[in-house]
C-alpha cells in the first residue's frame, strides 16, 4: 500500500514501502533527499485549496502518510521506530512531518487514529492509561500542533468532534493506535465517530474554500 499510494499520490512509481519518494532502496535515508515526489495534498495546498485526510487507520500509516511525507521505509512513523544511523543521517520519521506545513497551510482537517505516534513515552494516552506514546525525543507533536494552529481544535472523541464544527483547523486522533473496527466501536458521546460521519464533517468544513478542496479518505 505505501509503494501504490505513493504512485497514486505523485504519478510516480516507487519500491515497495516507499512513501513519497521514486524508486530506490528502502532503508536508505541519504537517497530520500534527492527523490522526494510531490503529491497531489501538497501541490493543491500550495495553489490555495483547502486539503484534508480522513482514515480509520493510523494517520501515519501507509496510504495517508503519501500524500504529505516522504520517507524510503513506511515504517518510520515515529522516531521510535528508525535506527540511530538513520536519524543521524537526517531523516525524519513520519508524524513529524505532518508538521511541516507552513503557517496557515497544510490539511486544514486530519481524522484518523495513531496518538501514540504523537505522544512522548512519558505521557499517558488520554483515553487509555495504561498506554502511553512511543516518542523518545521527548516532543509532543499534539502541543506542536496546537501552538501551530492556535485557533485549531485537537478532539480525541465524538463530542469534541462535535463541539469543534467551527474551528478553521482539525487535528482528530481517536485512537491509540487505529480506530476501533465498526462492530468494536463505542458509540457514545466518549467513543469514537464511524468512517461516515469523519467524512461529513471533512467535507463540510473544507467546502467553505470557494477555491476548491481535496480530500483522502
């Protein structure tokens, strides 16, 4: 799925668990900087659509980290996941790239699961506290997010889903890890919105740019 939707995304082909680069060898982080293909997300962006990305999985997960990352191993969602030589070497693992976006840009609306990505080891999972976040550099991506977005909204669950219809920006993470399966899911004001109802809320907030949206789901 990462090789596919990376060639869905650009146009381009690439290797298996590539995400956002041309063909290469995976694992190789100094050929990522030189392949790096730009998606359909970042080029609608760049011309003033709105762009958002709706998943049930882990918003760092294959098919949605295509269309704003770029990394030769699909594996590398948080910097837990990538060997010491490879961050030395300068590549960055997937969640924090979805901070890369300039001020005022970037997907306006991002619903998915995967907080653990975003979250340092130290900090337990709102939801679930046993489970903590996977980070060992210390950042919470979730706070970057928010001081980036400062009139955004970062809602975990069904009422603060609800309660943040007007906000300009989104950040959605109902899960730890992905969402719960339809027949697993809590459909309470504390669970977590099915695929149908992020993608209502997806397109009616992003269809208020006369210029036009994009939308993964």
């Amino acid at each position: 799925s990462a090789g596919t939707m990376t060639a869905i995304a650009t146009g381009v082909k690439s290797h298996m668990g590539a995400i956002g680069v041309s063909a290469g060898k995976r694992g190789d982080c100094a050929d990522t900087q030189s392949k790096q293909a730009l998606s359909w997300l970042r080029l609608a962006d760049s011309a003033g659509l709105s762009t958002g990305i709706v998943t049930t999985a882990r918003v760092t997960h294959a098919t949605p980290a295509a269309t704003y990352a770029y990394a030769t191993d699909r594996n590398w969602e948080s910097d837990a996941d990538m060997p010491a030589a490879v961050q030395a070497a300068g590549c960055r693992d997937i969640a924090q790239q979805l901070l890369d976006f300039a001020p005022g840009r970037g997907p306006t609306v991002v619903l998915g699961g995967g907080r653990r990505e975003f979250l340092p080891a130290d900090t337990p999972d709102p939801e679930h506290p046993d489970l903590a976040g996977k980070r060992r550099d210390g950042r919470n991506l979730i706070e970057e997010w928010r001081q980036a977005h400062p009139d955004g909204r970062y809602v975990w669950n069904t009422a603060q889903l609800h309660a943040a219809k007007d906000a300009p920006a989104v950040l959605g993470l109902f899960e730890h890890d992905h969402m719960q399966y339809e027949h697993d899911r809590d459909r309470g004001d504390e669970g977590e919105p099915d695929l149908a109802e992020l993608t209502r809320f997806a397109i009616e907030k992003l269809s208020r740019n006369g210029e036009g949206f994009v939308l993964l789901v």
